[in-house]
C-alpha cells in the first residue's frame, strides 16, 4: 500500500527535477507573442501599454492586457475561463494559453525574435 | 463463479460508479487559481483505482469511462472532451500495466502523470505548437501530488475493503 523505498526515491528525485525546471528563474521578457490556431499573428512589446481584443478559434474571443511590463487576459469568452484566471506573465517563455479558442500567449525575450526560445 | 458473486460483484460496480459521480461533483466545487487554473485533483479516480485493484481491468476501464463523461459532460465543458478522453485512457493504461508491480500509491502516481502527458499531447496537436513547454513542469507536479493524495486513500480503501468483500478475488 505505502510506497516503496525506491518508488519514494525515484518520486523524488523526478520532482526536485521538475520543480528546479519550474522555479528556474527566467530573465523578463521583452515582448508577447499572440498565436492562434497555430500561427503567430502578433507581437506586442510589453513595455507598451495596451489593451488588444484578440478573436480566436469557434467564435470565441478575449482581450489581452499589457500592462507594467507584464501581460494577463480580461473578458474571455470561452467556456472555462481558465486563461482570465491565470496570473501575469512576464518573463521569458511564460504562456497563458485558452484551449477552446486556441489561443497561446507567450512572453519572448526579443520584439523581432517570433521563434526566439533563448533569453 | 457462482452467480451470487456476479450480482456481488456489479453491486460493488455500481456504488463505485455512484461513488465517482459525487466525487467528480466535489472535484468540481474546489476551486484552483494562480500558476494553474484548471487543475483538478482528480478525486474522481480514486473509483478507477479501486474498481482495478478489487474487481478487475475491464470494470475499472468502465468506470474510467463514466468518469470521463461525467468530467465532460456534467461537470466541466464539452470543449475538454478530447483533453479528458486522451488523458483518462492514457492514465489507466499506464496504471492497468503496472498495477501488479508497484504499491497503489506509485501506481496512482503515474496515472497523474500520465493523465496530465495525455492532455498536453492533445494540446499540442490541437493547438498546433510544440511549445508548452511553460505548462509541463507544473502540470507534471501537480500529477504527482494530485496522484499521490488519491493514491494514499485509495491504498488504504483497497485493504480495508479487501476482507469485508469476500466474492472478490
């Protein structure tokens, strides 16, 4: 019933991995990407105030914020609302994505870098 | 089997399955903000995980699919559907398969990993980016913790059901 003594070690070691790889620190991010159904269709940069009605997939739509360097999401039309739940982002590699509209904003670390993963 | 056992053991089935409902129906009031909004607990498999253990593959696999209309169609979205199917599916292959092996724990574990996997796969396709890279790390935690927290009670509920059911196996 209990766990194991190498179960619990593997376990172990599988979420300090895990929780390093999430709590590593990301360098702040320059600008957010808008990506729907696929394809990149914007960059804002973060450092510009604004507020963007984004339409996405099967009707539905949301308005993103940036604001102080960070961007969040306000007014989501989709079912679940997950992604107006979900706190700022603002550092490199972060994403809010809305799954019904098909919708995923990511914080780069370069305005003209679409594809840029490095910071 | 005599056929005592038979309407014993779809009795046993059939609280199971009322059990999962009012579990999916809690799973659904707590809420959850901040990195993951839309993360579950998944109370609901603690059903599953005792229906595989006590009376066998197929009716476990019966339960995961009314867990995984009640998740849809009750309690959440229809637009989750493909997330929750490839996620239940994949999360009890994985647990069918290595039940024999490992503690109810591990095993329970693994079905929320493996839950979580299923879903960002999904998302992968359907959104067409490879990059979820963001959602990964944490999603894979809270498969862990989330499993390991069903998998606790459901260790205990297993060998404490085991002696007062005696049809089965």
């Amino acid at each position: 019933m209990r766990l194991r003594r190498r179960e619990a070690v593997f376990l172990g070691a599988v979420i300090l991995a895990l929780l390093i790889w999430a709590l590593w620190p990301g360098a702040p991010g320059t600008a957010v990407s808008v990506s729907v159904n696929g394809q990149v269709t914007e960059v804002y940069p973060l450092d510009q105030p604004a507020v963007i009605p984004i339409d996405g997939y099967g009707g539905f739509s949301l308005t993103l914020v940036v604001s102080g360097g960070s961007a969040h999401v306000e007014h989501a039309s989709c079912p679940d609302l997950i992604c107006q739940h979900h706190r700022p982002i603002s550092n490199t590699g972060e994403q809010i994505v809305c799954l019904p509209a098909r919708i995923v904003l990511s914080v780069t670390g370069k305005e003209a870098g679409v594809d840029a993963v490095t910071r | 089997m005599p056929s005592q056992d038979k309407t014993k053991r779809l009795a046993t089935l059939a609280l199971l399955a009322a059990a999962a409902f009012v579990l999916s129906w809690v799973d659904s009031l707590i809420p959850v903000s901040g990195a993951l909004p839309g993360a579950k607990l998944g109370l609901a498999n603690l059903s599953v995980l005792i229906g595989l253990y006590l009376l066998g593959p197929l009716p476990g696999a019966a339960l995961c699919g009314l867990k995984i209309l009640l998740q849809t169609f009750l309690f959440g979205n229809a637009y989750a559907f493909f997330y929750s199917l490839a996620g239940g599916i994949l999360s009890y292959l994985v647990m069918l398969l290595t039940r024999k092996r490992c503690s109810v724990m591990f095993v329970s574990a693994l079905g929320g990993v493996f839950h979580n996997l299923g879903q960002v796969l999904v998302a992968a396709v359907i959104l067409q980016t490879a990059g979820l890279m963001a959602y990964f790390p944490v999603l894979m935690l809270c498969g862990i913790g989330a499993g390991l927290a069903v998998g606790l009670a459901g260790g205990i509920l297993i060998s404490r059901l085991r002696p007062i059911l005696p049809f089965i196996s």
